[in-house]
C-alpha cells in the first residue's frame, strides 16, 4: 500500500509537509460459521442440508486450496474411507476470498445402515479445510449427525408362517407383519 500523509501547519516557511507512507495489511485468517455442524436425527433414505460459511476475518485475500473429511486420512490402503456427510454447492477450488466476505457450502448426510457398528447411532467426521490463514491454516469443523435406522418389515402368511405363498382364485391369505423389527428396539 502506497499513501502520502500532508501536514499542514501556520509555519510561513513550511506550511505543508509530505510524509510518504508504506505499509501491509495483515495476513488472512478464516472461522467457520457456525463453528461445528449438528445435523441431529437423520432418517435412512432421508438426506439432510446444513449451510456452512467460510469467513475472511484477516487483513488480506484468503486463499481455500482444499475441503476434505477427516475419515478420508485414516484408510491404511491409501483409500478414502466412507463417510456419511458430503460437500455441495461448494466453488470451484481453490478459490479466493476477499477480506470480509465469505463463501458458503452446503454440507448433507445420509444414513447407510453399513456403517452402523453395534447399536452405536452417532455419525461424525471432521471436515478440514486447508488455506493460507496464518493462524489456522488447516481449519477444523466438526460435524455430528445420530442415524435412525428403517424398520425392517417382514410378512409371513398368518397360518403356515411361510414367506413365500402360491395362490390361486379364491383364496384367503392372511399376512402377519408381527415380526417386524426397527433396528433401534423402538416400537413399530
């Protein structure tokens, strides 16, 4: 940056001076908004949004080279590891930001019943965003969502108990879905 300061004063031999001034603006920083994601209760086959906003809070451009997931970094094999959350609506990377303006993300999950460990229902990842901030140059949100699994329906016929019925004209079936199941013990 490139500016002159002018003193004037009532000295009748120096009635304006000319100061030059060069200075620089401090470095780039970033903060996510908000700074954790909660997606709550997401239902199997039931995707779910949340917006994310990257902020410029620094003093210069800010530069988002790459949005990844933690998970992604913890496969032995050199993989990606499967995630339940995923990024939309994201710019094209790397992308420039200038100071105080934002970009914003979308961030989605969804329920696959594989991931599902034991009765644990809790899904979470982190997703790290990597830029040139000084202070937080790989910025870190966290990002929760708890499953609820789909029942699992079955029918049997009422008297035979038998899944797999032939029938013909006129002929009563009874089907006894008392044998569904919701994978959380909840009631169906």
């Amino acid at each position: 940056h490139h500016a002159e300061l002018i003193v004037l004063s009532n000295d009748p031999d120096n009635t304006e001076v000319r100061v030059p001034l060069d200075g620089v603006g401090g470095p780039p920083e970033i903060v996510a908004e908000p700074a954790s994601i909660v997606f709550g209760v997401v239902n199997e086959g039931e995707a779910m949004g949340r917006q994310l906003d990257l902020v410029n809070v620094g003093l210069d451009v800010l530069h988002i080279e790459r949005l990844s997931w933690a998970s992604a970094a913890e496969t032995a094999d050199g993989g990606e590891a499967a995630t339940p959350f995923a990024i939309h609506d994201a710019p094209p990377l790397p992308v420039a930001v200038d100071v105080g303006n934002r970009i914003r993300i979308t961030l989605r999950a969804e329920v696959d019943p594989q991931r599902f460990v034991d009765d644990n229902r809790r899904l979470d990842d982190v997703l790290i965003v990597a830029s040139d901030a000084k202070t937080q140059p790989s910025l870190q949100v966290p990002v929760t969502a708890e499953g609820n699994l789909a029942p699992q329906a079955r029918a049997v016929e009422f008297y035979s108990r038998l899944q797999t019925v032939k029938v013909g004209l006129y002929r009563d079936v009874i089907v006894d879905g008392a044998d569904t199941t919701d994978p959380e013990g909840d009631e169906v």
